[in-house]
C-alpha cells in the first residue's frame, strides 16, 4: 500500500532568508516552507532526495496564498551527478506539470492543494517553478511552496519492472483494463489505497503530538482487526475520530499563540499556552482512563520557536542531509542504498516503546481517576472533549465520586426529587453518553439520563428539574460557569422542543422563556448568550410550526411571536430575517403558510423601522410568495403587501409588476392594483369604466339636448325671415300706392333698410364659430380646411387624427381616443399622461399643479393656469401673449397683420346686422358660444367630415 516516503531537501536554487528549503521536510499547522529570493530569475528549482529507492504513486503540493507559481514541472532520477547544470539535466526525467490558480477568485485568502497521480521510479524528485502569477500582495515576484508530501512504495534495486504501455496505462485508469488483475505481474496490478493519515492535509492541520497517538492507535485498531477484536478496534475507530478534532483546535490554538507573540501580545500567548495544556490533560487522562492511551508512550515535542531552522525534528534530519552528502562525496554516481531502519521518518518511529494494545489482566479492578473540571466554557460544544465513560456496573461509584467533587449547585440533580414518581430512568446509551457529556458535567448523570427517557414524565420532571435549579442558582458562580449552565439548559431545551407530548414540550417552552427573560438578565450574562438561546432553539421552533398535532402548532407559533416582542430578544433583529428566509417549494404547505402568517403578524407588530424587516426583504419575501403553489399563502402575501402600501405608499410598486393590461390579465395583479387604488380613494378599473360609460351616455343626452336646441333656433330664424320679407313686400305696396295718389315723387334718404333685411342665418354663414373669424371663403369645404390646418382653439389629436378643442384635448384622450387606454390621469396636474411615463411623473412631482375649475383653466399645452371661463381660452389661445406652444396661433396672427397691411382688407368679410355694426371680422357673435359638449360634438362631426 502507499505510504507516505521520507525525503531531505538536498538543493536549492536560492531561497528568502528564514524560509530554508529544508522548511519543507516538515508538515506542521505552523511551517513557513520555503520561499524564493526577492526579485529572482526563473526558473527556481528544489531538488529532493528521498531515504530509499521508491515508485511514486501520488505527489501533494500546498502553495502559498499570494506566491504563486504558474507552472511547477516534476523531474526524477536514479542518481544525482557531482555538480548541477544544464549539463547534467538529461540525468532527471520529465514527468510533466501542473498548473496554479492564480487565487484571485478566494481573496488571497486560501491555499491551493494539488495533488497529482504519477507512476515513476527513482530517488530524486526536481521541482521547477516558473513564473509567479502577479497580484498586489506580490511585491517582489517571489514563488513559495508551504509544503510538499511524496507518497509510494518502496522497490528494490533487484526487483525488475515492467513499464506498461500507454494503452495499458489509459485502460487503468479508466477502470476497464481486459487483463484479470490476479493474472497481471506488473505493479498495476496492487493495491494503491492510500491512508488518509499519510495525507497531507492531516499533518498541516493537525497538532503534532495528537497526530502521533493517532497514527499509533490506527496501528493498534488494524492490530484488533488482525485479532478479530471488533469492539475494541470500534473503541479505537471512535477515539480516532474524536482526536481528529481535538487535533485541529490544538493546531488553531498554537497558530493563534503564534500570532500574538508576532504581535507582542504576550499576555494572549500565555493564556493560549494555558488553554492548550488543560485541554490537551483533559483529553489524554479520558484516553487513559478508557485504557486506550499510555502517557508513557508520548513523545512530547518541544514547542516550536518562532525561527524555522529550529524545528523540533529538524537536527535528525539535518543528521541526513550530512549523511548524504557524505554519501555522494565518497560515490560519485551511485549512492550507498538507506539500510532498512532508515526506511520511515524518525520522527514516526523514534521514541515509541511497544505497547500492548490490550491492558493486562489483573486482580484488582483498576482505579478510575474522575474527569478533571476544566473550563471549557470558551469552547463550541461539538468541539468539546469527550468525557469519560464508564461500564455499567460501575456507573453508581462514578457517579457518586463525581458527585463529591462538584460544586455545591449541581448536588440536586435527581429528576425525580420533586415528582414523586417511583424508580429511575433507564441509563444512557454510549452515542447519548457522547452527545449529553457536556450537560452531564454541570446537571448529573441522573438528570441528563431523565430528559433521555423514553417515558414522557421522566423527560417533563427533568426538564422541571433544571428550570427549579437555574432559578435558585447562586450568584456567587463564576460567569464562564453560569454561561456553561444556560448552554448545557439550552442543549436540553432543542431536545424537549422536538418531544411530541404536549406536556414536555410546554415545559421546553416555560425554561427557554425563563432563560431568555430572567437567568441571563439577572445573571448579566449579555446579548451573546441571549442570541445564543434563540438562534439554537428558532429553527427547531419553526419546523415545529409545521407539527400535524394543532395544539402543537399553535403553541409554537404564538411563542415564536411572544419571543419575538421580547425586550431582550427584540433589539437583536434575529427572528424577522430567519422568517425571511426563501420558500422552498418541497417544503409542505402548512409550514409555508405559517411562516408567512408569523411574518404577517410580527409586521404588524414590529413594523419596518429598527426591526429586523425592512422594505426591501419584507417585499422580495412577498413577491415570491404571490407565486406559491397553495392560495392560502397567496392570500396571505396579498394582506401583507396591502398593509406595506399603507405604511410606505408607492414605494413598494418598484418591487411589483407595471400596472398594464397584459399584467392585469392575472386575476391576483388585478385585485392588487384595484385593492392599492381603494386605499388611495381613487376608483378601480371597473369603476372607471362604469363612470366612463355614464359620462358618455350623458355627453350624448346633451348632445341630442343642444341639436333639438338649434333646430329650435333655426326655425325660430327662419319665421323671423318670413316676417321680415312679409313686411317688405308690404312697405313696398304702401309706397307705390303713396306715389299714385299724391302724384309727386317724395325724396327720402337712404335708409338702412338692407342690414335690417339680412338674416341671421346669413350671419352664421362664413364663420367659423370656435375662433370667431369670418372669411368669404369659410364654405363647407373651406371650413373643413380651416378646422383641419388653421383654427387656433383647434388641434389634431396626433393619436387618432380627429379634431378636437384644445380645451377638451384631456378629456378627449382619456375617454374617446382610440388610445384611451394607454393613458392615465395625474391627480396633481390633472393631464393624461402616458401610463409608461405615468409612475415617472408621479415620482419627480415636477408638473405645474392644476386648480379647480371654478379658478382656473389649465392648459393642455403649455400646461399653466389662467382666469376661467370660455373667452379666457380665446384669449390665451389666440391673443399675442397666450400660449407659446400653439403652433396655430402665430400662424393666424401673422395672418391677420397680413389682412390689415392690405388695403380693402374689409372686403374679405360680410357686413352684419344693425347690432353689430363697426365690429371688426374676428370679433365674437351675438349668438353665444357653444358649450363643451357642443364643441366635442363639433370636433366629431368635424372628423367625419
């Protein structure tokens, strides 16, 4: 099998003051490993000699965070020529190269691992690294390698290999080779299962003195395999696992050491030098007292000093580099070959005595040393050491001894002290012996043993048990103490909360809000503690809400809200963000729609200011929820939207759909966009169709009203006209029959007869009755013209090319033109603007606001505010200071001045009637102006026209 292989690093071609090649013979969390030379010329090279003659199998590189090699080539060879040159490269064989991440993508913040599969054999390995990747921290275009691991087999001089062909080797490789394995007699053929402690990334994380009783106890677990002892070889399994751990934080702890003395905080380091020695006992006296460790057998490793070429191991490996290079100076092609002891690391082997794996029988039972108290209060609990566990049989005297060396407040920790229930909890099993220690420490055995019953009053009575002890506590205890009591209650607590009896998990709920409110208040334990309480018990909280027992589901529903208002839980925003947490659509719907109305309620509460919800979460949240499969979430989402509109306005629409046609087609926007303008008093789409439908039935009633009124008016002209005739002819018989009794002729003067003949439906003829002008040629189809190009009251709506007042322009768009519905109305200016442009204009506030129309028109075009009334719009749409933006009013001005500048220019008008005599042709008739409505009834009859 392949193991990790020894090497010395025999060359260099230059290297950084205090960051030697040799940094790489040692895999520690704390090795700088080596470095190149400021400003340096590639390519950089390390050779590497390894203790015997081996077939490498698998090659580990750990580069550095910020120096970074482009490429790394691999060479090897069998011997090693007295002076490296270009002349001696043809000596090494090219293996090939990797290629480095440039780490841009982690910050700088990581190192890369590479591990590459080679099949070569040799004794020297010859690294190349070529160019570094250039970055902001690499100020010197320097490359550096942390460490490097070489694993393979050793093979002997005599041993004759065969070299597989490329297609054997792609065969392999891919797991489909036509050749039996059994029958083959190359190397392929064997095992290559590497040990996950010859990796490299177990020594650079692991505390060094751990990882030597690791490998020693996975060497006595394949000893108990050999011996078919399985429960010992799983005893064995299980301390390695949990040694990993301890091994790490170890390694952490002396990385944290090592930074404080860099920083000069020496107070830190000895408080970190302390740390690590109580838990490095503590974990060695468990290990001894479950007779899985001799502290004989421990190499203790003197503690790494600041300078590298001071490692612990670093003297017997320099011991071996001298040997080489003795070796090479007395040989100079063949190196003497590594005697078999030489054939593992020293630091693998030395100083290990033999041990059995099994303790030897004795008479006397052996004495068991309780677990010495250690403040472990600093410590995550996963990352606490594991207690020691003792056999049933001897459960009673352990528990007894520990329970006289423990302070005074842990002495009541029966479950049943108060219940009056007969007998005692069944004991704990070795995984719930595990996963409570850290509870078992500070309540009892016997109380832990109670919340692991599988008899319901024995977990209530337990959990009452500790809510009696917690609230009686001394405030003599030490803080750390007090913090590890709420956590090892709080261990408890996420337990109960999962029991499925009603009356247990009422109980969790009654010690957590106790925890909450009065023993981290009264104790001063502060915010962490307090946070710490809710961030392990919500989630659990919140799956509960989602129980298919009701009573269940209700309760922890209003305690998730009940803890929420709290005055110490409410200033830590922790409760809103957890409910805002996406919808998972696998996940059932009861459990959605109460995390939705857990939202809806606490947002009534909390509102958005200082609270943990805010706009923008509070409306992503409810946007994804109007997608939900299930109406009751959908439903629920719509009243949480409609309460943010009335607290925020149109501030949430930015997180909504545009208010369209296409959107409205979906039954929920439509309801959304209607419930938003009730709100806002205005009327909903079906109203304003409703109220659209009654203003044009009205505007037709009045219509038909002002036609009937004009054929009225023009019959009335027309017996005025049959009276006026009827009075000529008679005036002229009079005449005549003067003349032929008195015989003489009577002068008379010329009377002006000829106005008072013309009628008033002559008037009428020639003029146009919007601007008033009078033109010979307004005939029907001059008036046409002069609607359609010239009248200034007048204008083409560019939308649907009919004629319309520009007093009515708005209206017409809202309610007539073919593109009504692409408009909308701006309640400030009251103009149709273009529903695309509508939430813009909205927004800026920058258009002139309108006044009612009892003070002011408003214009359509230039969009100010003048006096009321119907002569005011001819004045500011035909005068010489009205509106600047009708194009029709320059026109008509300059044609005028025109009219004037010619002489005869009264010729171009008709003379009117008595009462209007000395008018000029542009002044208004006696017969009034038409209303509104009869100017909207023009314009239509202009455009059918």
């Amino acid at each position: 099998m392949p193991h990790k292989i020894g090497f010395v690093a025999i060359s260099s071609s230059g290297h950084e003051d205090g960051y030697n090649s040799n940094e790489l013979m040692v895999h520690a969390p704390t090795v700088n490993g080596w470095r190149s030379p400021r400003f340096c010329l590639y390519p950089q090279e390390i050779v590497l000699q390894m203790v015997e003659r081996c077939r490498i199998r698998k090659l580990q590189l750990l580069a550095h965070q910020y120096l970074i090699s482009t490429k790394i080539e691999f060479y090897i060879s069998e011997s090693l020529p007295d002076h490296f040159g270009s002349q001696h490269v043809d000596r090494f064989r090219r293996l090939g190269y990797v290629s480095l991440s440039d780490n841009q993508k982690t910050a700088f913040k990581a190192r890369e691992l590479k591990s590459v599969h080679v099949d070569a054999v040799g004794k020297y390995l010859k690294l190349t690294f070529h160019k570094n990747h250039v970055n902001r921290y690499n100020l010197y275009n320097q490359v550096a390698l942390v460490a490097v691991n070489i694993l393979g087999d050793p093979v002997d001089y005599k041993e004759t290999f065969i070299t597989p062909t490329k297609d054997k080797l792609i065969d392999h490789y891919l797991g489909c080779s036509p050749d039996d394995p059994a029958l083959d007699g190359t190397y392929i053929g064997k095992s290559e299962v590497i040990s996950p402690l010859d990796d490299l990334a177990f020594d650079m994380y692991q505390d060094p003195e751990v990882a030597q009783i690791i490998r020693k106890l996975d060497e006595e677990k394949h000893e108990a395999v050999k011996l078919e002892r399985y429960d010992f070889a799983k005893k064995l399994k299980q301390a390695i696992a949990d040694l990993q751990k301890v091994g790490e934080r170890l390694g952490r702890y002396e990385v944290e050491k090592r930074c404080a003395i860099e920083k000069e905080d020496y107070d830190l380091a000895k408080q970190k030098k302390l740390q690590m020695d109580d838990y490095r006992m503590k974990v060695y006296k468990q290990l001894e007292l479950h007779n899985l460790l001799d502290m004989g057998m421990i190499r203790k490793f003197p503690e790494f000093p600041l300078e590298p070429m001071d490692h612990p191991s670093r003297l017997q490996q320099e011991q071996k580099v001298l040997e080489v290079e003795s070796n090479r100076l007395s040989e100079k092609v063949h190196l003497q070959e590594m005697p078999q002891a030489n054939s593992k690391l020293q630091h693998r082997t030395a100083g290990k005595p033999k041990w059995s794996p099994t303790p030897q029988p004795s008479p006397a039972p052996p004495v068991r040393l309780p677990s010495p108290r250690v403040d472990t209060g600093s410590l995550p609990y996963d990352e606490r050491p594991l207690p020691a566990q003792s056999k049933p049989s001897e459960l009673g005297s352990v528990s007894q001894q520990e329970s006289n060396e423990m302070p005074a407040v842990n002495t009541d920790t029966s479950p049943t002290s108060g219940s009056g229930i007969a007998g005692e909890p069944e004991p704990l099993t070795e995984k719930a012996f595990r996963e409570a220690s850290f509870a078992i420490d500070l309540f009892g055995e016997a109380l832990v043993a109670g919340a692991y019953s599988k008899t319901w009053s024995y977990r209530e009575d337990a959990l009452l048990a500790v809510y009696k002890k917690l609230s009686t506590v001394s405030d003599d205890i030490s803080k750390d103490e007090l913090k590890n009591m709420l956590r090892a209650a709080i261990f408890l607590v996420r337990k109960a909360i999962k029991d499925k009896v009603s009356s247990v998990f009422q109980a969790s709920l009654k010690l957590l809000k106790m925890l909450i409110t009065q023993f981290a208040p009264k104790h001063k334990l502060g915010k962490v503690e307090i946070a710490h309480c809710v961030e392990k018990t919500l989630p659990i909280l919140l799956s509960k809400t989602g129980d298919a027992t009701t009573h269940l589901r209700v309760a922890a529903m209003n305690f998730i809200q009940e803890m929420a208002l709290l005055k110490e839980v409410r200033p830590l925003h922790i409760i809103p963000p957890q409910l805002m947490q996406p919808l998972k659509p696998q996940v059932a719907v009861r459990l959605v729609l109460n995390q939705i109305e857990l939202v809806e309620r606490l947002l009534k509460e909390l509102g958005t200011d200082n609270s943990g919800f805010t706009i923008d979460n509070v409306m992503k949240f409810t946007a994804e929820a109007l997608e939900h499969s299930a109406s009751e979430v959908r439903d629920t989402a719509v009243r949480i939207i409609f309460n943010m509109y009335r607290r925020h306005g149109n501030v949430i629409l930015h997180y909504l759909p545009p208010d369209v046609a296409n959107i409205r087609k979906n039954v929920l926007y439509k309801s959304l966009f209607d419930g938003f303008a009730k709100i806002d008093g205005r009327p909903t789409e079906a109203e304003q169709r409703a109220h659209k439908k009654a203003v044009a039935e009205e505007a037709e009633k009045r219509k038909k009203e002002e036609i009937r009124a004009l054929q009225e008016q023009l019959a009335a002209l027309r017996e005025i006209q049959a009276e006026v005739q009827a009075e000529k002819g008679k005036d002229v018989e009079n005449s005549k029959h003067s003349k032929t009794e008195q015989g003489t002729k009577v002068p008379a003067s010329q009377p002006e007869i000829p106005f008072e003949q013309s009628t008033v439906a002559d008037y009428l003829d020639n003029l146009c009755i919007f601007c008033g002008e009078r033109n010979e040629m307004f005939t029907d189809e001059g008036l046409d013209i002069h609607y359609w190009k010239h009248c200034p009251m007048l204008r083409r709506c560019e939308h649907c090319k009919q004629v319309v007042e520009i007093a009515s322009l708005t209206e017409h768009r809202l309610t007539e033109c073919d593109k009504k519905d692409s408009f909308g109305k701006c309640q400030r200016c009251n103009e149709a603007i273009a529903k695309e442009d509508l939430q813009e204009h909205l927004k800026t506030k920058n258009c002139n606001a309108a006044k009612p129309e009892k003070i002011a028109n408003h214009c359509p075009l230039c969009h100010e505010n003048f006096q009321p009334g119907e002569e005011p719009w001819k004045v500011h749409l035909m005068g010489r200071d009205g509106c600047k933006m009708n194009p029709r009013r320059m026109q008509t001005l300059q044609r005028t001045q025109q009219l004037q500048a010619k002489p005869g220019t009264l010729a171009t008008s008709r003379p009117g009637p008595t009462g209007i005599k000395g008018r000029s042709p542009t002044t208004t008739s006696r017969i009034p102006a038409p209303r509104a409505g009869l100017n909207k009834t023009t314009s239509r009859t202009l455009n059918r026209r």
